[in-house]
C-alpha cells in the first residue's frame, strides 16, 4: 500500500510529490499521456517563483517589467519595476522540468474513476489500476475528481479563453484592459518573445469578442481554454487534502495560481510527512498554515474582485484616473495585494 497518492500533475502536484517522495512511498496519477496538455495557462509568473523553483532557461519565453492598465475610457496607468517583474514561461516545458525531478512512480494515462474512504486506508481506480493509499492529495485541478469525491468545491468557475498569434512581441509590458461591456473581469495582451498571446477571462468571454477586440479576426492563431476557480473550499479531511487549483489557491484579482499552488504544495508536503495518522485533526494544520501564508491575498483579492464587479464603466475611469495621479498600484506585488 502507498503512503500517497497525488491526483494531479501540474505545478502544484509535481512540488507536493518531490517533497514529499524521500520521506514517502509516493505515486502521482495523471489522466493525460503528456505532462502538460493540455495548456490552460498563459504562463505569465511573477519573479517570486524564484524562491520556489526557478524556470530553466528553455522555458522562459520572455520577460517583462510591468504592465499596462487601459481604462474603458482610455486612461493608461503604468505599473514598472526597476528590474523584471515576471517570466513568460512555456507551461509544458516548466511543468516538465519540475517532473524530472521525481524519483517516485508517475502513472500518466490514469484518469481517476472512484475514490472511496474506509477501512484505514484510500481505495481509487485510475485507468485500469486498483490502489489503496494512506492518504491521497488533490491537485487535480480545477474541475477536481478528488474535491467533488468530498463533496466541496470553489465559490466560482471562471471562464478564461486565450489566442496564440504568430506576431513577434518584445515588448517590456503586459498589457491589461478594462470594459464592463464585454467582460466583468478583462482582457489581456502579453508579449511572449516570438508569439503574441491575447486573451480574456469573465461573463462574456468568448472567442468573437476577442477577435473583434484585438482585431485578429483573420489571423491564424491557436486556442486555448478553461475555468478558473476562485472562493477556496475546505482543504482537508480524513485522510485527504486538496492543492492548488483543486484548492481554488488562485488570485481572484488575476487567476494565476501557480505561485500559490505551489507553496501551499511545499506546506502541504510538511504536513504530510511530519502528521501523526491522517486523520482530519491531524491534517487541519494544513488549512491553517496555508491561510496563514496566502489566504489574506485571496480575501483581499475576492474583496477587490466584488468591487470590480459592481463598478460601471464610467467609474472604473473615475478610479483609475484617480490611481494613476496618486501612483496607488506602483506599489503593489503581483502575487501579494497587502501586507503579509
């Protein structure tokens, strides 16, 4: 019997793993054949993936300094750090990287069909494989086998869409922009080096809207879509625990979750291979550690996300006019929105 099973081969579920594989009998089950695909992510990561597993070299695309922040109205804040502020990554190469690492059993192909609690121990069917574990660790993302199994899920699922243009694109600025009458949330235009990708998350989002916006109507591009979670649900239970977009650990001001994800995984792997038994108790110091660590950015974040949404176009202009004269979001992380 396996100490851990982990439900998930992205970022999140890939660090749970490496941490935890010499102190554990671990096995990583994944439904796709390929680690990363398929590619829900833009790729855009904040430099503070440097202290948890820096991007080799052949997965960075580009990088940029800041950001642009285009009001309905035509206001433009911008945002620039003194170095870089973030990578542009190709998310199969990183999520690559980050599986090379591993020197335990990694079970692609296996989509998960049944997880069942009892008896001291995990039952699952992934594929064709029956396997029992001690505890099993959901990072299966957002649309989570292993959350719906106990019976939870994230507040909202937000549709995100993203086009991959064929335009070169070395531009120093991520570009955002704002318009209540085509999405709640916004678009987006990133430089990746030698493609353009152009994208839109919110109500509304959908492939014509994005083409007509950025006018790339009759321009080849490839797609790429999924739902984001946001509102974390409970994150631990009798022998089981959820990671990253399972766990709805994203910013609900951006979507991104792979910095989150991934340092909820490295408290999770400390919980795991330090619990006396895994029972719901003795896991709960997960929960705690991890809202310790990032659940004021999210409460921030879903505070900040409310009041976007309620704003109309014409105060969206009032305030960001306002924070461009006062410089208010020149101090900001991309990861961390307050003060931790």
């Amino acid at each position: 019997m396996l100490d851990l099973v982990v439900a998930g081969a992205g970022p999140a579920g890939l660090e749970l793993a490496f941490r935890c594989q010499n102190k554990m009998n671990v096995a990583v089950v994944e439904e796709h054949k390929r680690i990363g695909e398929p590619n829900h992510c833009s790729g855009l990561v904040s430099r503070n993936i440097d202290g948890i597993a820096k991007p080799p070299r052949d997965c960075v695309e580009h990088r940029v300094r800041g950001a642009l922040l285009h009001s309905p109205g035509g206001h433009t804040i911008e945002l620039k750090k003194r170095g870089f502020a973030a990578y542009v990554i190709d998310r199969q190469s990183f999520d690559n990287s980050l599986a090379e690492r591993l020197n335990c059993r990694l079970l692609m192909g296996s989509k998960l069909e049944r997880v069942a609690f009892g008896g001291g121990s995990v039952s699952l069917t992934a594929g064709r494989k029956n396997i029992e574990c001690c505890v099993i660790a959901g990072a299966d993302g957002a649309n989570s086998f292993v959350a719906k199994s106990l019976g939870v899920g994230p507040k909202e699922k937000i549709p995100g869409i993203i086009a991959i243009a064929r335009e070169s694109n070395a531009s120093e600025f991520v570009e955002l922009f704002f318009d209540k009458r085509l999405t709640d949330c916004f678009l987006w235009k990133i430089p990746r080096g030698e493609t353009t990708e152009y994208g839109m998350w919110g109500s509304g989002s959908r492939f014509d809207v994005l083409e007509k916006f950025f006018k790339i109507k009759n321009k080849k591009y490839a797609r790429r879509s999924g739902v984001i979670p946001l509102g974390p649900p409970k994150t631990y239970f009798n022998r089981a625990i959820l990671v990253g977009d399972a766990a709805g650990q994203c910013k609900p001001w951006t979507g991104g979750g792979v910095v989150y994800g991934m340092t909820c995984a490295r408290i999770a792997a400390d919980v795991l291979t330090k619990a006396d038994g895994f029972s719901e108790q003795s896991l709960r110091g997960y929960e705690v550690r991890w809202k310790r660590a990032i659940g004021k950015q999210i409460g921030a974040g879903m505070f900040a996300r409310c009041l976007l949404a309620r704003l109309s176009n014409r105060q969206l202009d009032a305030f960001m006019a306002t924070a461009r004269w006062l410089r208010l979001l020149n101090r900001l992380d991309m990861d961390f929105l307050v003060k931790k």
